[in-house]
C-alpha cells in the first residue's frame, strides 16, 4: 500500500470528510489530510484553526496526519512521497471537475494517481459552504459537523 494525500479547505471539517478520512486509513497505510492554503481566499477559519479542528475529529484514527500545504498539490505530493490523492464525490456534479484536476494532476506528476470515494449516504449533501451557511442563520449544524466544530462555529458567529 501507500501514502494517500487527502486535500481540501476543510472550512470547516463536516461529517462527510470525517467519513471519507476514517475509510481511507481502513485502506491506506497512512492518510495526509491536507489543508490547503490559498493566499487569495480567506475562510471562516483561518489554517490553523482549520488544522485544530481536524486533529480534535481524525487525530485519533490510527495512521491519519493532520497537515497543510501551499501550492502546487502535485509539489506537495512530491514531497511527502505520497503517489495517492483521494478526492470526495457527493453527487454526480462533482465528477466533472475531480475528473479534470485528476487529468492535470497526472500529467504534472504521473506517478500520483487519484482514487474517487462516494460520501457515505447520510452525508452526501453536506458541504461546507452549506454548514457555514446554515450556522450564520441560525439553523442548526448538529447532524452536519462534529461536535467541536459545532462549537468553533458557535464561537465564530457569535464573535
């Protein structure tokens, strides 16, 4: 087996990534969460934050690694000598895109091969936008994020 890389913003973590992550590291042998920074964007929360709240969901799931990386995920990828990147699909819509990044990560680095994982079903709806969404309104989160994100949404809307 390998290393997988599993990527994203992760702003915040939702029950859909904690689900993709604990399957991936019954696969791997170990998995890389990878939080992305992007310079131009600004989130919620900011990468530190980000990281903290995957450590407090997945750093206990035995061979997973809470990280970040700015850049190229294919440099990225050279450097932690990972040749998996695992990407979520909730829905047929997010085929074409994945499908795409897949394509571009291969050519600039063909020893990295993408693995596709379909959310489990009682997630495939969720994503983070919608969470932030819905927790700024007043709705509530709790079927949709761990607890502790709950609670660093709660912390972050209500200032």
């Amino acid at each position: 087996m390998s290393k997988a890389i599993y990527p994203g913003s992760f702003d915040p973590v939702t029950n859909g990534h904690v689900n993709i992550i604990e399957r991936a590291a019954r696969i791997f042998d170990g998995v890389v969460v990878a939080v992305a920074t992007n310079s131009q964007k600004t989130g919620m929360f900011d990468v530190g934050e980000r990281m903290e709240m995957l450590k407090a969901c997945v750093g206990s799931v035995p061979g997973v690694e809470v990280d970040s990386f700015e850049g190229l995920l294919v440099d990225y990828a050279r450097r932690r000598e990972a040749t998996i990147v695992i990407r979520g699909l909730r829905a047929v819509s997010d085929f074409e895109y994945e499908f795409q990044m897949a394509h571009m990560n291969h050519q600039l680095h063909p020893m990295l091969e993408t693995v596709f994982m379909v959310t489990g079903t009682t997630e495939f709806y969720i994503s983070s936008q919608l969470v932030k969404e819905v927790a700024r309104l007043g709705g509530s989160v709790d079927e949709l994020v761990p607890a502790f994100v709950r609670a660093e949404l709660k912390r972050k809307i209500d200032g």
